[in-house]
C-alpha cells in the first residue's frame, strides 16, 4: 500500500508537472489513471492489504509504529512484520502496531503479511527516518507553588533527559490561565538542553495581579529539538492543568499589602470579599472598579505618583466595612555622591557622602548603607540618627595596621533597588588632623621663643607641615611654615626666631601633612611678650641755652619701642669738655630734659637710655652755639599738614642738620620739637601731629660743624594759611570838610593767622541807621574800596568828600587764608561855610537886580503893556458888521453857530473904541482857514492876539501844509489834540501822507455834516472814524468847546487852548503839563497820547 | 428662665470652661470654642458622631495619616481599637456621674491613651513625627498629673491599675501599616473626644466648686499650665 502510496504521489507529481506543459487533450488519461488506481484500491481491499504505516517516536531509540488493518480483519489477525535488510526481524503479533528499534537513516523495506482465517495478504512498504515523527513525552508539573506575598509561582518539573540520547535543546511552553473562565494571562516559553540525565527544572512568574484576587492555572509542553533526527518534530501534549488559589485569612482582605513600588509603575489592588465592594479609592481618588471571581474586585493603577511619608492609603468599601493597604511609591537609591574617605588622626576614616535624590521612602523602608572595603574585606554598616543632613552622611571605618591603600564601596540598598559608590585612597594623603591643642610659648631669648603643641593621632610615620601665624601689634601679619617629623600622640616643639624684644605677640598654629590635604582648624592664640634686650640707639637729644644763657638745657626724646627693645628706667646725662667729664644723676623716665649749668666753653653732652637689661650707647652733642651775622627771617607756607624746608648744600657742615621749631607766640625757650637730617641733604619735611593751621611756627635750620650747631636760617610759616579772625582796630584822626583821615593799628599774630597781605578800605555816604554795608565785594558803585597793599601803611586820609555829610567807613585784613572780619565807622565831614555864604548871596543878589530891571522896563513901556494885556474892551452892540451879521443870522433859523462859512466873521479887529455893544464872547476866534487863502503870510505882529481855531472841517477842506505850518502856537496846540483820537497811527506815516487822512482828530460833528466829503477826501478813514459815536447832541458841541470863548462862563477858570476835552465833561484828557512838552509840528502821535488813548478805543 | 436664656447661659458656660480648660493646659481646645458644636450635648454625640474641628496637633496627626483618614467624615471600624477607652457616653449617664468617678474616668482614660501614644512614638518613621509625638506626650502627661492633683485636693485616692489590664501595645507582625492606621485613627479620635469632654467635665467640676474653687484653681495652675 505504502508502494501504491508513494507511487501515486510520485505519479501525482509527474502529472503535476507535466500538467503545465501538456494540453487540456490529455486530461482524460489523467482521469483514467485515477479511475484505475481507485480499482486497484478496491481489489487489494479485497484481498486484505494492510494501509496507512505511521511511525513515531519520543527518545529517538524506539519507533512506534502502527498501520490500519485491511477490512475485514478481526480478532485472531496474525501480523507478521520483517524488516527485510535487518537478520531475523521477523515478528508475529496480533495487534497493529508494533516497536521496533530505530533504524538507521535511509530506506528499509518492512513486509507485513496477515494471516486471517487462513487467509493472507502480504504489504510492503518502504520505512525512512525522515517519515518518522518525534513527539516528546507529556511533561509532568511536580510542582507548582505560589510566593503571595510577591504575586509570585513557581514552577518545577522533571525534563525526563535520561529517556533522551542525544543533547538537545528543548523549548517549554508554559501557559497560565487565570480566572474561572480560564483567560490566558501568560503564555511563555523557556529553554534548556537535555544532558541525558534527569532533571528538575524551575520556572517563576510574577503576577501584575496580586496571586489572591484570583485563580491562576498553569501549563506546560515541551518541543525537543534534536539535530540528529530528521523526520518530523511537533510538540508534546500539554501537561494537566496545575492551579493555585488563596485560602482567605481572617484579616487580610486587600492585596497587595504594605507593598513598595517605583513612582511611575502600574499596580493591580484587589479586594478579597464576601460583602459587595461599593466603592475603591487611592488616596482622595476613586477608582473603577474590575469584577472578579466570586465578587472579588480589582482597580488598576497606572503610573503611580510618589507617596508621602506614610504611605499611600488604598481602601475598599462595602456596605457595613472598609478594607484597605497602604501602597509606599518611591524611587531606588541614588548613587552615593560626592563620596569622601580621610582621616583626622590616621587611626580613623570618616568616609562621608550626599545621599543624592530622595526616595521618598522612610522608617523600615529607609535606605540602607553599608561600606565594604575589598583589600581588607571588612565592612561598616550604617547606623541612622536623628534629624538626617546631607552632612551627617558618614561612616568610621578603623583603620588596618600597615595598609595604606583603601579601596570603598558604598552600597546604598532599598526595596526598590540598589546603587553604589567606590573611591579609591591612599590614606596618608588624606589627612586633615584636628585642631592643635595646649599650644604653649615660653621664652629662649629676647629675639626667640619655644612653641610647643599638642596633635592627637598617629603620625609617626609622616611629616607635618604646620603653619605658624605671627600678628604683632600695628604691624603686617606674619606666617612661616615649618615642618616636624611626626610622632604618635605627643606634643610637637618648635622654635620661632628674628623676633622683637619686649614685644607683644600672639601665635596661633594649624597643621597639614607634608603631602597636603587641608589644614586642620586653628589652635587657640597665645599672646606672648617677649623679654627686654638694651637699648639699640641712644636717644635723640637737643641742647638750648636759657635765657639767661648760664644754663644749658638738654632735651632728649624717648626712644621707640623698637630701639628701647625693653621698658627704659632712666637716662644719664653727663658734659665733657677737655679737661673733666661731669655726670649728672640719673634722670628717671617720663622725664626727657635736663639742665646744667655751664660756662661757655666747649662742652660734649652724652645722654644713653638704660632698662632693666643695660644702657644704650650714649647720644653726643655739642653745647657751643657759632654766631651768624646774616641772618634772615624768611617766610614759608606748608602745603597739607606739611611744610617743606630747603638750603643749600654748605660743605662746612660736617655733622648733621637740625631743625627745631616752636610756636611764634611762646615765650623762651623755643622749642616744640627738632628733627635731625644727614648732612647731606639740602631739604626735609616738617610734619608734626602738633601742627595747627593759622598758627606761626618758627623754624630754625641749625648746622653742625666742628662740634657746634650754627643758626643757618630762620623761617616763620604757617602749615596753612587762615583769614584773620579780628578786623584793625582803626580810628579817625581828623576830618574836614572834604576828607577824612583814618589811622588803624597791628591786628596781633595770634589773631591775624597767616601772613598779613593787606587791607580794604570801603566808604559811602550813609547814616548810622539806615546805611548798611552790603555786598561789599559785589561792586557796588556808590561803595569806594581802596586796597592797601602795603602793610607797613598805617594811616589813610580819604580826599573828595563832601561836606557835612555822614560817611560809613569799613577797614578789614586779609591774608592768603581769607578776609578778615569788617570793622565800620560812621563820620560826618565838617561843613564848608565859604561855599555856603555865596549860595545865599548870588540868589539874592541876581533876584534883586531882575527886580529893578524889571521895574525900569514896565515903567518905559508901560502904555504898550497895558494896551497889551489890558486893553479897552468895546461894546459889541456898537459895531455895525455885527449888526448887519445879526440880522443875517436872525434870518436863517436853521443855521446855527457851526455854520461858520456864512455867518462867522473871520477877523475881527477889536479896536479901543469903547462901544455899547454888549460883548460877544467868540470875537477873538481867528479861523486861520478863512484867513491864509488871502494872506499865505505868517501871524501878523500887531497889537492884537488872534487866537486861531481850527475846526477839522475846515483843515480837511483845505489840505494845504503850508497852513499846518502857519498856524503858529496855537496851531500846533491844537495838531496835539488831533493825534488824541487818532488811535494806532505812525508819526512817520502822518508826516509823510496827506494831511487829510493825518487828521486824526475827527470831531464828531463832523459826521452828520461833512460825511459826503469826507467819503471822497478820506476813503479809508471812514470805518475808523465812524466807530465813535457822540452821545450828545452834535449841534451843541461847539457851544461848549473849550477853546470856545464861552467855555470861560461855565464857571471855569481853566482856559487851555487846544487840549481836548470830553464832549460832554469838559475834563481836560490831556495834563497841563504835557503843554510843556516837546510838540513835533506834523507828529500826530506821541507816547504820552499813546497812554491817553487807550481807554478812548 | 426661658428657654433662649438657658442657650445663652450653656453657652457662656461653654466658653469659660474653655477659657478655664485652656489655662489648665487642657488642650488646644482654641478652635472648637464658641463653635456650635461645642454646645452639642454629650447625649447626640453619643449617638451620631458630627464632624467637629479636630485639635491642632491631632489634626496634624490625622494629615500625617494621609487621605481618607484626614477627611472630615471618614468614619472606619474600630477592629483593633476596640480596647481604647471610649469617651462617648449617655447623657444621661454623664450627669449621673459624680465628681470621684467622672474623675476616675478621666484619669484612667488619659493613663490608658498616654500609653498607647508612647507606643505610637516608638514605631514612628521619621524623627519629626516623633519629636511632635514626644511632645505630646508630655503635655498628656502633665494633663494627667493636673487631674491626680485635683483628685488629691479633693481627697479622691487615685485608681490603682488591676492587675492584668495593663494597657499594652503590642501588634503582631501580621499588623499590616493599613491596620496600623486605623488604630492609629481611632486612637487620636478617642484622644481628640476626650479631650473634649474632658472640658466638659471640668467646667462641671467648677461650677459645682464655685466658693472654693479658687484654692483649686491656684493649685492646678501651680502645676505650670
């Protein structure tokens, strides 16, 4: 059958092949091969052919194989199966299958004959390994366990490798199902080898979900994957189902419990319950709510936040309880930073770190730190204290006899994860010893001392570096390094010289190694005094004669500090000349002068300074004094609080130069202070705290030669110059009429402050009272200032003055500093009497003659003044030309006094004849305009006054310049009233234009009569003109015009001819005495009208 | 007397016995004076448990806790507190109660709950939280001696502890931190109404002791509240 089998398959393939290439024209010899094989099939059936050979196997070493019997085989079927290349392989059996041992690869023919109720059949078929098929054994769980407390199975079972020759790998297949309803949570694979011996193999698993919310169900096959076999591999069955489930406790309801996880993670919490979960929360949150098992439920959380301190609270609720855990979300420790390992006194490490990021976990779930070292193999934990900061982070490690070099881990360990730090140290150059303790100073000399200092450790075996602080009063800071070689636990000795004697110190100390690492702190300062030593230098001395110039007077200063090296007891001062040597007794200390009585001989003065130690070397100076003939006293300013002196170099002085100076205005002897420079120099600067500005020192330059000091100059300077603080005293010595002789007197040296430069002298007229010398020096003219420079003036005689007046006068000094204070007077000059006399006498004598001139001249001429100024007055009434104008006015009633053209004679010549005719008051009216067309002639002199007037009517009628000008005084008069109401005109514009339109003056009469005329000859003028309106009744002006004749009956005794006056108050708008001033012929204009007008606008 | 005055007088009453209970020491009691609910009778919170404002530094316990234990309505079962001393009482038994067994009470309550707190102090985490627990403790403690001084001056022999009943503190390593909590809960609430009724008690002490009530007073200020 296996023959027909493969024979058919072969021939399907050839078909198959040849199918592509032949036509559709061979199909039916397809279709009969197949008819025929399906007979072949039919007939061998019938007689009994076996079918359907299968083998397999599960190690390899034994084949299983099987075949279907032919129809109609039973019970009592003999088999007989020979494989035919292998010797006595036969095998009679009765049932269909039958183990044979693994053939080798390759084809073997296997002949199987049934033998049936006598009847048999014989099959062959061809067997070959890659026809066999390889499914392992079933594999079995031996075990399947559930850590709940880690939501973690484990899985063992036997991999049966013994059964199996050949090494091969082997893949497991595990699945795991959960729930009742079997939901596949995790199919997972797992590989190993087979070794040919049994063996257990483990298998572990973590939950998502805790293992009590819920069944899980586990199973396992396996897949061998042996290179040696070549037939067909599949997996085994799988193995039964293994399951686990929680046997629920009395308490513990929720899962997981108290579990610690990383911030950012997923968690699953159940609740193990019989009562129905009503609600779930984390936290404040509330959470959906997954059904499980049995009315257990779940949540699931996702990327959890981190938790406080105690936790995160998850709680269940039901109807009468509440379940919950608590979840403590943190982070894994951070590496160790900044991990730092030394030693304070080489028997110790400290090792010290910075924990780096929080884990927001605490209590039992804290991190936890261990420090190994890996040559020694030796480890510290580390022990929490209260109140944690980053710089109580640190472990002691002891250190090891004879190793140097450490190499430290530090593991930080928490339920979240571990980290590490290492830090390699060679520890001798890690040493940062503690602070030197019972530093002492003692005494090796007065330029040396012993330090000694206690350091605990072990630093037998290197050298420390320790640094000396050296402070001294009013001095810079000093250190020195030194360097001792290390001991254990002792006291270290140093000595510190080049030190001052008597002098203040204080040491404070601080050690390193040689190879340096840090300072230690600082030891506690010692101040220490150091011992005397003798004086270096003999003092400073300075010799003056009293005044009586018996005595010499020996002055020394004390020493400095520096040179007395010590507290000086006392001085010795002792004179020698050639022939004796005295000696003074000892001079105790605060005193620093000594006086001895001496001839005038040569004398050498020694002074030395002694202390408790021994005396200095004694100071010499010579008492004789050489004259100097020329000498002068010189001025010197200081600049600051200095003040420089200079000379010339005198190669005579062979010794040194002095300098002494004394305060100007203190009596004998003077001396405040010297100062003693090297012949050499030929200036120095005198600087002295004593020094005060507007104070006169006097500075005397001495020089030594041949053992004497000689006087070489004499100076008198200020350090700075101030104003005098007093003004001169001055008094006035004589005054007259026109001068004054003032006389002041010194202003004192105290007072005066700096070198007298001179004086200002100020006067003015002015009382007592009420003058005030103000601004002086803000140059005022009425204020006369005389600066007298020379100061050796002591007296000034003011010329030029006037007489019998009051003159405030004002002296003060100044200086380079400034101006001193004033100092005023106030003197009245005597009076001129002379002058007086002849201002009397001229006036009266000029009057008196005026008066008899006057006199002789009124009686010549008397007849011509009065025909003058009081002529005959005639009676109107007796003049037939007014008759006669009488009757013509009579006979016009309309015409009125302003018609002056036919009714108004132009001249009227008043004669002396005295006639009845009453008076007519506007006789002497002259209109010049009715008179010039005739006469083009100036006023005519005659004995009669023609008063002109000039109506503007008229004028404009007549624009001739020539009358302007004509029009004598009066005229001008009257041109000045015009420019009143002539607003904004230009005196240029109205010389220059027409007379007309010049005419500022429009009366207002002249409106109702002449405004045709005046429309053609002014034009313009019109607007301006019209804009003034007379509130009166224009026919009655001219009654009452001033320069009217009948202005004189109003009661007025006021006649100003031409000066405007208000139509309707006759007030004058001009003054009076703007009659007086200056009136430009043509200038219609003038300031004072400017003023005047404006209210008029 | 109408029934308005009476309010007014239980009140004013309320507000001196906080005053008074203030002074003592008694309590950080500051927040609930003149509250509405502090004039809520013994009686109703015996039988409903209204949210009231929760002393300062049991506050601060209940927020170190964390949510729900802080909220104001959360109201878990007692399981392990069932030992706590309760402050909870019928009205009607509280006035029944005269001043020796009111002070009793009082005295056993504080001794049975400083206990348990000490045993709080050793199982806190952090060292700030002891520290706070420390100091608490101390006063608790001073609040106890107040009461053994008040019994004394009133001649009232302190109660002995029975042998057996000594209070203890010890959970089982089974005790799971959420557990933990809860008794941690429920032993501030217990400590938080006690303190209240305490205040309670006191100001009924010291109304009943009015004439001599001076000598008292001077005597438990002596003890430096």
């Amino acid at each position: 059958t296996m023959d027909v089998y493969f024979g058919w398959r072969h021939l399907s393939q050839v078909v198959g092949n040849k199918r592509m290439r032949m036509t559709s024209s061979f199909q039916w010899l397809l279709s009969t091969f197949i008819l025929l094989y399906l007979m072949n099939e039919v007939n061998s059936q019938k007689k009994g052919a076996l079918r359907d050979l299968k083998c397999v196997t599960n190690n390899l070493q034994e084949w299983d194989c099987s075949w279907k019997a032919p129809l109609g085989a039973g019970r009592g079927t003999v088999y007989e199966v020979c494989i035919e290349d292998r010797p006595r392989s036969c095998y009679r059996l009765e049932k269909t299958n039958i183990k044979i041992a693994a053939l080798s690869p390759g084809d073997h023919e296997i002949r199987i004959n049934s033998l049936h109720d006598l009847q048999s059949s014989m099959s062959k078929f061809i067997l070959n390994e890659r026809n066999v098929s390889l499914v392992p054994d079933t594999p079995k769980i031996l075990n399947l366990s559930a850590d709940f407390s880690t939501s973690t199975l484990h899985l063992t079972w036997n991999d049966k490798g013994s059964l199996f020759p050949y090494h091969s790998n082997v893949i497991w297949e595990i699945k795991i199902l959960r729930k009742e309803s079997m939901e596949l949570v995790k199919l997972a694979t797992y590989n190993t080898t087979l070794s040919g011996k049994d063996a257990v193999r483990h298998w572990s698993w973590t939950s998502d979900m805790p293992l009590e919310c819920a069944t899980h169900h586990v199973g396992i096959r396996r897949y061998i994957d042996c290179p040696h076999f070549s037939g067909r591999k599949e997996w085994s069955d799988w193995s039964p189902m293994k399951n686990i489930s929680w046997t629920p406790d009395s308490q513990t309801k929720v899962f997981p419990q108290d579990k610690v996880i990383l911030v950012g993670s997923d968690i699953t919490f159940c609740c193990v319950s019989q009562e129905k979960v009503l609600l779930a929360q984390i936290g404040h949150k509330n959470c959906p709510l997954i059904q499980l098992d049995g009315g257990n439920v779940a949540i699931e959380i996702h990327n959890i936040s981190v938790s406080a301190n105690s936790g995160t609270n998850v709680v269940f609720t039901t109807e009468d309880n509440m379940f919950g855990t608590v979840v403590f979300a943190g982070y894994p420790p951070d590496s160790p930073q900044k991990l730092n390992c030394e030693t304070h006194d080489l028997k110790e490490i400290i090792c010290s770190w910075n924990p780096g990021r929080p884990t927001a976990l605490v209590g039992p779930r804290n991190t936890s730190y261990t420090l190994f070292e890996s040559f020694s193999g030796k480890y510290v934990k580390f022990k929490r204290v209260e109140a944690l900061t980053n710089e109580s982070y640190q472990l002691l490690f002891q250190m090891l006899p004879n190793q140097e070099m450490y190499n430290f881990t530090l593991n930080a360990r928490n339920p979240l994860g571990r980290s590490a730090s290492t830090i390699l140290v060679n520890i001798t150059e890690r040493v940062s010893p503690h602070a030197p303790t019972s530093f002492k100073v003692k005494d090796i000399n007065s330029t040396a001392v012993t330090l000694s200092w206690h350091l605990p450790g072990n630093f037998a075996k290197i050298y420390l570096l320790c640094e000396i602080e050296i402070n001294k009063a009013n001095s810079i800071q000093e250190s020195r390094n030194v360097t001792v070689k290390g001991v254990e636990n002792s006291s270290y000795l140093v000595a510190v010289d080049k030190l001052n004697p008597y002098t203040v110190y204080t040491f404070r100390i601080r050690c390193s190694t040689e190879t340096f690492w840090k300072w230690s702190k600082w030891s506690n300062e010692r101040k220490h005094l150091t011992t005397e030593a003798i004086p270096s230098k003999g003092p400073d001395t300075w010799r003056e004669w009293s005044s009586d110039g018996k005595n010499l007077i020996i002055y020394w200063k004390p020493l400095p500090i520096n040179e007395a090296n010590g507290k000086i007891l006392s001085y010795n001062v002792s004179c020698s000349s050639n022939e004796e040597t005295q000696s003074l007794s000892e001079i105790p200390d605060p005193q620093h002068k000594a006086e001895i009585q001496l001839d005038k001989n040569d004398y050498i003065i020694s002074v030395v300074a002694k202390n408790s130690v021994g005396s200095s070397p004694p100071s010499k100076i010579a008492s004789m004094e050489i004259p100097n003939d020329d000498l002068k006293v010189e001025q010197a300013v200081g600049i600051g609080k200095k003040i420089l002196l200079t000379w010339h170099h005198n190669p005579n002085m062979t010794c040194d130069y002095v300098i002494k100076w004394c305060n100007s205005s203190r009596s004998d002897p003077c001396l405040m202070d010297w100062k003693k420079v090297p012949s050499n120099t030929t200036e120095t600067i005198i600087e002295s705290d004593q020094f005060r500005p507007g104070i006169r020192y006097n500075f005397f330059l001495y020089g030594c030669r041949n053992q004497g000091y000689q006087l070489l100059r004499s100076i008198t300077g200020y350090i700075e110059e101030l104003a005098p603080i007093v003004a001169p005293n001055f008094t006035v010595e004589d005054t007259s009429a026109d001068s004054i002789l003032v006389k002041w007197e010194d202003i004192p040296v105290e007072e005066l402050r700096g070198f007298l430069r001179g004086y200002l002298f100020y006067f003015e007229k002015g009382e007592r009272d009420t003058s005030k010398m103000r601004g002086l020096e803000s140059g005022r003219s009425d204020i006369k200032v005389k600066n007298i420079t020379d100061i050796s003036q002591k007296t000034l005689r003011i010329a030029d003055l006037q007489g019998k007046t009051s003159y405030h006068l004002v002296l003060r000094a100044y200086t380079d500093g400034g101006m001193g204070p004033e100092k005023s007077m106030f003197v009245v000059t005597k009076e001129n009497s002379v002058g007086l006399i002849i201002a009397i006498l001229i006036p009266v004598g000029v009057a008196v003659l005026v008066g008899i001139v006057t006199s002789i001249l009124c009686y010549r001429k008397r007849e011509w003044i009065k025909e003058t100024f009081y002529p005959d007055i005639p009676n109107p009434e007796n003049c037939k030309a007014l008759q006669f104008q009488k009757s013509v006015c009579e006979g016009s009633s309309a015409l009125k006094t302003l018609e002056m053209n036919p009714c108004t004679p132009n001249n009227v010549e008043v004669l002396e004849t005295r006639s009845t005719v009453p008076k007519i008051e506007d006789t002497e009216i002259m209109s010049p305009v009715a008179e010039r067309p005739e006469g083009h002639s100036e006023a005519e002199p005659g004995n009669h006054v023609a008063v002109s007037y000039c109506p503007p009517i008229i004028e404009e009628e007549l624009p001739d310049p020539a009358v302007d000008e004509a029009g004598g005084t009066a005229q001008v008069i009257y041109i000045d009233v015009q420019s009143m109401y002539q607003p904004q005109a230009k005196p240029e514009e109205e010389q220059d234009s027409d007379p007309v339109a010049g005419a500022g003056y429009k009366p207002q009469m002249r409106l109702p009569i002449n405004s045709a005329a005046e429309a053609t000859a002014v034009g313009d003028d019109v607007d301006k003109t019209a804009g003034y309106r007379p509130q009166a009744n224009v026919n009655t002006w001219h009654l009452v015009s001033p320069d009217s004749p009948r202005s004189t009956d109003s009661n007025s005794e006021i006649v100003s001819f031409g000066s405007p006056c208000s139509i309707n108050s006759r007030q004058f708008l001009i003054p009076p005495k703007d009659e007086d001033s200056p009136k430009s012929n043509g200038g219609g204009w003038s300031f004072t009208n400017f003023f005047q007008n404006k209210p008029n606008d | 007397m109408s029934h308005t005055k009476k309010k007014k007088k239980i009140r004013n009453r309320a507000k001196k016995t906080c005053e008074w209970a203030w002074r003592m020491g008694l309590l950080k009691l500051r927040r609930s004076c003149g509250s509405p609910s502090h004039s809520a009778s013994l009686w109703e919170r015996s039988r409903a448990r209204p949210a009231r404002p929760p002393a300062p530094w049991t506050s601060e316990q209940l927020n170190y806790l964390g949510p729900p234990f802080n909220e104001p309505d959360f109201n878990p079962p007692r399981l392990g507190a069932e030992t706590l001393p309760r402050a909870t009482v019928n009205l009607e038994v509280w006035r029944s109660l005269n001043d020796k067994l009111r002070l009793t009470q009082n005295y056993e309550a504080y001794s049975h709950l400083l206990c348990y707190l000490r045993g709080l102090n050793r199982q806190a985490a952090t060292a700030e939280l002891r520290r706070s627990l420390a100091h608490f403790c101390t006063s608790l403690q001073g609040l106890l001696g107040s009461i053994a001084g008040v019994m004394a001056a009133l001649g009232y022999p302190l109660p002995q502890p029975l042998p057996g009943t000594e209070p203890t503190w010890a959970p089982g390593p089974a005790h799971s931190d959420f557990l933990q909590k809860m008794d941690d809960f429920w032993l501030l609430k217990e400590l938080q109404t006690w303190l209240w009724r305490s205040a309670k008690d006191f100001n009924r002490l010291k109304k009943k002791m009015q004439p001599p009530a001076a000598a008292v007073t001077l005597h438990l200020e002596a003890h430096g509240f």
